[in-house]
C-alpha cells in the first residue's frame, strides 16, 4: 500500500506543474506526522532566476487567519477581554455590536472592508493601509445581518482582532504570532509580512496565463490578522507536524480552532476560529485557502486519518483543486464526475428578497449548472430527483416556487423570479447616506454604465447587465483583494410617479445599503 501511494504521489508531483501551470509552486502531503511528499518547481522569481523551493517565503494571505485566531486563544483563555476594543472601533455602529466569537466565526454581520472599499470608488491596485481601514471600518454605522445569525466572509473581521489583541497584550501581532503560534510549532521562518508589495526574499507572484503571458502583479494592501502572514512550505510542514504531535491533547491549539461552532439559534456553523469545516471523499476536513492577486494556497486536515495537504501557487491557478487531487492520491480515490441529468425548466433570473441580491441560474456543461449569487459563481450537479447542489448549496423547486437552501449560511429562501424586461430610465446620480459615497449611472449611447465614487476616489465606468423589471447588475472582475466583490446587484425603486428614486446596492460580502436619488 505504501509503494502505491508513493507511486501515485510522484505521478502528481510530475503532473502539478502542467496541470496547473505557472512560473512555481510547491506541495507538501503529510499522513501521521510522516512527510509522505515534500516537493517545489519553477521560479519563486522569474525575472530574477531565483527557484521556488519549499523555503521560498509564500504568502499565505487568508490561511492566515485559523493563525490569528490561534495567536488569540494562546494569548489569552477568556477571548471575551477583546469585546470592548472591539466596540472602540466601531464607536458609529447602532445596536447590537459583534463580539470576538462573532468575528472568529464570521458571524459578525459587518459588510467585508475590502468590498465596501470599492464602493467608496477604490481604483484597483490602489493603497490601502491601517489609516484606509480605521476610516472604513470606523463608519460603519449598520450590519447586513443580526451577530450570530448568518455566515459572511468578512476579511475585518481578523483584522479587529489582531488589533484588539494588540490593545489588550500591550505586544505586536507579529510578537504574539511568533511567540505563541510559530516558535511552539518550529515555524522558523514564518512571519507577519504585513506589507503585500514584496516578500523579503524576492518571491514574486504573478498575474496571467500560459497564453496572455504571465506578468508581476500589483499589490498595494497592507493587511494583518486576515491575510498578512508569510511562511514557507517548510514551515507549514512544521505547522502540519505539530497538529500530527498534539493531536490527543484535547486543549491543543488546533483541536480548540476545529472545535464544533454553531449559530445561535443552534444549527451547526460550518466556519469558525479561522478554519473551515467540510467533507470530501467522505471524510471530514478542516482547512482554508488563501488568495491575493499573483498568489493562491490551499491546505486541508482530514483528522480521521491524520492526513494534511498543503499547496502553494505563485499564480492564480486552483489551489483548492491541487490539494483535492493530492488528497484523493493518498487515498486512492477519484475525483468524483457529475452525472449527465437533464437541466431543469427553471433556469433563468430570481431575486432573493431577504438580501435583494440578484440570482442568476444557468447550465455550466453536461449535468451541471452555474449559481451566480455568492461571493463567486458556483457549480452545482443535477440530481435525479431534479435538484441540483453542491454539498453547499441546494436549488430546488417546491410547491411555493424554487427554494435555495445554504445552510452553510444558516438561510433557506424562496427566490422571487426575475422575468421581464428591465426599465431603462435609471441614469442618474444616487447617493448613500450611510457610506458618504455615491453611484453616478449614465446613458452611454443607449447602453447605461454605472460607477461608484467616494473618499477613495472614483471607480471605472462598467456597462450594466439587466436582470428584471428594476433589476440590474454592475460588474466588478477587479478589486482590492483577489477575489473581487463579484456583480453588484441594483434594486431600485420607484416614487409614486414611477420615477427611479432610489436603489438598493448589494453584493454576498456586503449587503443592502440604500442610495437615494440625488436631485
């Protein structure tokens, strides 16, 4: 059995580079604290020739946060003494302010910074550091959900908490993080490398593709507890040993970040501490990936069989999909294909009305469809009984109309179709009060386009797809973070003369915030 997993460990290592191309990459897969496979390819540097190697520094960005949340819990046994310096930093918010467990299991409610970023007219590669943050974070005056009832990924979320644990320490995050997390582990590279420009070492990510060319991509973040750590493979071997080590210890680290979580009204919580939870091949795991313009990385734990899968791209191919396949070749398993059942009568365009997001449902190939609702498009299988899911998501149609259930969300809705032409009369200036920010729509030649601007600056114009009567979208493939805000969804609404008076702005991360028509 052993030869056989190293066979086919070799023949993944042989194929990573081609099936996932880029200048580099590296893979580690552990099982039972033994490094099973330990291997890196390419150019950590293209330009400068410097090979990528597992002590190539990488930068882990979201992966970051299960080591906040670690740091956190290290630091102090009651998390709760970080409740009222998170308040401090949201002094404008009205009700029912978020604590620390809220945060740590992405249950705040707060709209993601980056995403609200781009609202407030962000250009792309743009700089955004701690004075861009405190100011975004600082206005927030209202959440898109009650604490504790929902799931939104919210990158502020760690970082609050780092800064509130900086606070109430007196130390720096990157003391707290070497002293608790990295030394503990043998993590003796790893690092807070805060500032997304560069990597100490010169490793570089990339932009592109093997046909458009790969070319150095443009950071300007600087970020903390939600994405800024940097660690090489060999560091992150250690990390996996040392959850291997402590693995019966039940008041370990890594049990404590992948203990059961729940909402609060008691349904089991799929995120929490940092760290999602999941199944694949049958199996629970624990894990996260990370993303940031020119990087990706993907690590997975399968607790059962004390299995740990860590990769890391230079580039934006799938990390997520590398580490499915390193996983499925230590266990002998194939990656599942989706059976070709007819697509169903009801594709087409929906509104959820809890959100007012729009919903777009079409085939994705043979057996499959494409969700566009989330913080990215999904893929979801048909089934014979004519549903269709993911292990995530569920469309299904029901006496009362099609139901999407997400409980990894805690929300169940019965979407509101979408059908008819949309009015084209919305060109305009409409502002929110809230954010001090503006949406300006204009008539391009019969074609509206619509932008955003505010304090950090003003967005491009994008051409607006319709959806419905009143329903619109406004693109954003670019943002701030990797993995950009997706369409914008415009609801608006009219006056008692029909006149477009306002629109509600939303997208998955940041939700229902309300423009008035500026006159």
């Amino acid at each position: 059995m052993a030869q056989d997993i190293a066979a086919r460990l070799e023949g993944l290592a042989a194929a990573l580079p081609r099936r996932y191309p880029g200048p580099g990459g590296a893979i580690a897969v552990l099982r039972q604290g033994e490094v099973l496979l330990r291997h890196a390819w390419g150019f950590a540097n293209a330009e400068r020739r410097i090979p990528f190697t597992p002590g190539s520094l990488f930068r882990l960005c979201s992966i970051t946060k299960q080591f906040t949340c670690a740091a956190m819990l290290a630091a102090l046994p009651d998390p709760g003494r970080l409740n009222p310096a998170i308040r401090a930093r949201l002094p404008r918010l009205a009700g029912a302010v978020p604590d620390v467990l809220h945060l740590a299991h992405n249950q705040s409610g707060l709209r993601d910074y980056w995403a609200v970023a781009m609202l407030h007219g962000s250009p792309v590669e743009a700089p955004f550091g701690d004075a861009e943050a405190a100011r975004v974070i600082g206005a927030t005056q209202s959440l898109h959900f009650a604490p504790g009832t929902r799931y939104s990924y919210v990158n502020q979320n760690f970082r609050l908490i780092s800064d509130a644990l900086q606070d109430v320490t007196g130390r720096g995050f990157a003391e707290l993080l070497r002293d608790h997390v990295f030394h503990p582990a043998g993590m003796g590279s790893a690092m807070l490398a805060a500032d997304t420009r560069a990597m100490p070492d010169g490793t570089e990510g990339y932009e592109g593709s093997v046909a458009t060319g790969f070319r150095a991509a443009a950071n300007r973040i600087l970020w903390t507890g939600d994405a800024g750590m940097g660690a090489s493979l060999d560091d992150m071997i250690a990390w996996e040993r040392h959850i291997d080590a402590t693995r019966d210890d039940a008041g370990s680290l890594y049990n404590r970040l992948s203990a059961p979580v729940a909402f609060a009204d008691g349904p089991a919580a799929p995120y929490g501490f940092g760290l999602g939870r999941g199944r694949e091949f049958g199996r629970a795991t624990t894990g996260h990936g990370g993303a940031l313009r020119g990087w990706r990385s993907h690590r997975l734990h399968v607790a059962a069989d004390r299995i740990s899968v860590v990769v890391m791209f230079n580039h934006l191919s799938d990390a997520h999909a590398a580490a499915l396949d390193a996983l499925a070749a230590v266990l002998g398993e194939a990656r599942p294909t989706a059976a070709a059942w007819p697509m169903p009568a009801w594709l087409g365009a929906y509104q959820d009305p809890e959100t007012a997001l729009s919903v777009r449902i079409d085939e994705a190939g043979p057996g499959q469809l494409r969700l566009r609702f989330g913080h990215s498009a999904e893929r979801l299988e048909m089934r014979e009984d004519g549903s269709a899911d993911n292990g995530r998501t569920r469309l299904c149609m029901s006496e009362a109309g099609l139901r999407m259930e997400r409980p990894q969300e805690n929300q169940v809705a019965l979407l509101r179709p979408s059908a008819g032409n949309a009015a084209p009369d919305i060109a305009g200036e409409y502002r929110c009060a809230e954010l001090d920010a503006v949406l300006t729509i204009l008539d391009a030649g019969g074609v509206p386009h619509g932008a955003f601007s505010g304090f950090l600056g003003q967005g491009r114009m994008e051409a607006l797809e319709p959806v419905g009567p009143d329903l619109w979208v406004l693109p954003c493939p670019r943002a701030l973070d990797h993995t950009p805000p997706g369409d914008w969804s415009l609801a608006f609404r009219r006056d008692a003369s029909g006149r477009a008076a306002g629109v509600t702005v939303g997208c998955w991360l940041a939700r229902g915030l309300a423009y008035d028509r500026v006159n």
